[in-house]
C-alpha cells in the first residue's frame, strides 16, 4: 500500500475544497457588500429627504 500515494491524493481533494469554498466565500461577500452599497445609497437619499422635508409635498394646480 502507498501511503504517500493516499496522503496526496486527500490533500488534492483538501485543495479544490478549500478552492470552492474560498470562491463560495468570496461571492457572499460581494453580495454581502452590494446590500451594504444599497443601504448606503437610501440612508443618503432619506437624509437628503429630511433637510427639505417639503419638496415634492405639495402641487399647486391652477388653471
């Protein structure tokens, strides 16, 4: 029996695990970030909203 032959061959399956991992890890981070840059873009829109509370409230219509 080739002991050597064994080891290699679970470190060759470790590797690609750590591999797909790493991409799985890797892509729930950028979803993780693109929530975080949304967020960031409505806290900035609300703020805006709150300084000028009363643009867009009312329609004068007269004719």
């Amino acid at each position: 029996m080739n002991i050597a032959a064994i080891g290699n061959s679970n470190l060759t399956l470790a590797v690609s695990d750590t591999g797909s991992m790493n991409a799985i890890d890797m892509a729930m981070l950028k979803k993780s970030l693109d929530a975080v840059e949304t967020n960031g873009a409505m806290i900035t829109q609300m703020m805006e909203q709150s300084v000028n509370p009363n643009i867009g409230a009312n329609i004068d219509i007269r004719l």
